[in-house]
C-alpha cells in the first residue's frame, strides 16, 4: 500500500471518518496488506474502519485489532513474496486467518455463503493436476479461489485455466449441493462462490458495520476499477443515500448512472493527482481530496 494512501487513510481515521475495505480478497490478505502498514502508522484503536471481505461473505472490525497489533516499529508489509504468498511474518502482529491457521473470534464468517466441505476438496483436488499455472488460496474462508502463481505467464495461465474451469462446470453441474455457487472466472483468478456475491452485498454489509459503530456517513463514497464495482453505489442509491462513485480506471467508459460518478480527470480539476493517475494514484488523490472537503457539506466534485 503506497505511502500516501496509507497517511490518507490515518488522517480519515483521526476525524473520525468511517472506511471500509470492500473487496473480493481474502480476510487475510487485508490483514496483512492493509490492516499491518495503517496500525504501524499509528491508526487510532478506535477508527471506525472494517473491512468485508470475499465478496460480503466475510466480515471483521480494525477495533478488534487494537490489542493485537505488534509496536508501530514493525515493518509494514508490500507487495506478493512469492507462489501463493499473502505476506505475514513473525513481526506483523496479526493472526493469520486461513484454512489451515482457523478464524479468529472476532471474525464473522457468513455460513449460508460457506462452499460445502466436500465440494470444497473436491475443487482442490482437482486444482492439484493445474499446480504449473495455478495455486489453492487457503485463506479464503467461505468461495473457492484457484489463483494464478505469481509470475507466471498469463498466455500459459490462461490456457490452463480454461480447461479448469470446464473440469469444474461439469462438477458443479454434477453435484447437487453446487446449486446455490457459481463460478466467476477473472484475468487471475477461478472463484466459486455463492450465488449472493458481490459488491452490492458487500455495502449492505459496510452499511450494517458503520451504522452499529456511530452516525451514519451524510455522504458516501464508493471506489474501484471495474464495472462490477459499481454495484457498491447502486445498492446506497436504491437505499435514499447521497453517493458518489469514484472509477480509478475508467478504461471500459462510464455507464449512465442516477448518481454523479468521479474520475481522475476530475480530481485533477482540482488540483489532487494528475488527469492519467490510474488505480492507487487515483485512489490516493480521491482521499487526499476527500480530506480537504471533509466537514464540507457543499463541496462539489
């Protein structure tokens, strides 16, 4: 997590700004990735910060963290160490959670979204005839993730997966307690997951998180690089919340929405990052901007 996303984020917590990390990736990973580098640069035990994970099948509270967390010293996490690796050491300071480690207490797994156990090993059974292009991600509590290994060439992966995921349709349309899963293929990824899935289910889960943690955000902002991201901000706006969507790659073009929708074009009008910015300098210039409107109930895009 670059630097500047990480000092944003901190001083959004420090005014007491609600955040939530709403995202396909596992519980895990945002410990590790997020959670280590905000909490070593001082994150205030009370920031009212959570993070949905696994498309809303997953959920956790930084306040839980509080009393976990190794010395601010520690060295934050970056990047992907290696085949499978979701980072995490002996000086991070936060549990684990994967398949193999548990779930912590204070960790929320939603069982009606959890893949049967049986249908779960047989899909990594059949993941081990692909181990040359892919990987079983263990820390993916509740869908299914066969992920590309690190490194490797998408071409080759690619061809790869698309004989998986063929071996897998045929043994979900075999396997009578596959009826409520689907599989979502990605550029680096073959998930199976719940039929409820999804950004939209994510925010009805952020809001349920914010609301029982203080007042409810007057405005609300949502922020990703696809289409799917989207639903984030459609489900606020079906719910009567004033939202804003932020797209910090909007190369597929912006669909028409009833609600306004914020590009790095925008931010740079005024005066935050640069017009190109892309994905985390677009992402790092929206919460620059944000915190200079905080507090701001007529500031405009």
């Amino acid at each position: 997590m670059p630097d500047g996303i990480v000092t944003a984020l901190v001083s959004l917590a420090g005014q007491g700004i609600p955040v939530v990390f709403n995202t396909g990736r596992s519980a895990d990973f945002v410990l590790q990735h997020a959670a280590t580098p905000l909490l070593a640069a001082g994150l205030p035990g009370d920031a009212r910060f959570h993070a949905v994970c696994e498309k809303g099948a997953v959920h956790f509270s930084f306040a839980s963290l509080a009393d976990l967390a190794a010395p601010a010293s520690a060295s934050p996490l970056s990047g992907e160490s290696g085949r499978g690796a979701t980072g995490g050491g002996p000086d991070a300071g936060l549990p684990r959670a994967t398949r193999g480690h548990g779930v912590p207490a204070w960790m929320e797994v939603d069982a009606g979204m959890r893949l049967p156990a049986d249908l779960e090993s047989r899909l990594v059974r059949l993941v081990g005839d692909y181990t040359d292009t892919m990987f079983y991600d263990d820390t993916k509590l509740a869908m299914f993730s066969a992920e590309m290994n690190v490194g490797e060439s998408p071409e080759r992966y690619r061809a790869g997966q698309r004989d998986f995921e063929a071996r897998v349709a045929d043994l979900l349309a075999e396997d009578r307690t596959a009826d409520a899963f689907q599989l979502d293929s990605t550029i680096i990824s073959s998930d199976v997951e719940h039929a409820s899935s999804g950004k939209d289910r994510g925010a009805e889960r952020s809001w349920a998180l914010i609301a029982a943690d203080g007042e409810l955000p007057m405005r609300w902002f949502t922020c990703g690089d696809s289409r799917t991201d989207y639903a984030m901000a459609d489900w606020l706006q079906a719910r009567g919340a004033p939202v804003v969507h932020v797209d910090v790659r909007h190369e597929d073009g912006i669909p028409e929405t009833p609600y306004p929708v914020m590009t790095s074009e925008d931010l740079a009008a005024e005066g935050f990052g640069t017009a190109e910015g892309r994905h985390e300098e677009a992402g790092q210039a929206f919460l620059e901007w944000a915190l200079k409107t905080t507090g701001a109930p007529n500031a405009t895009m």
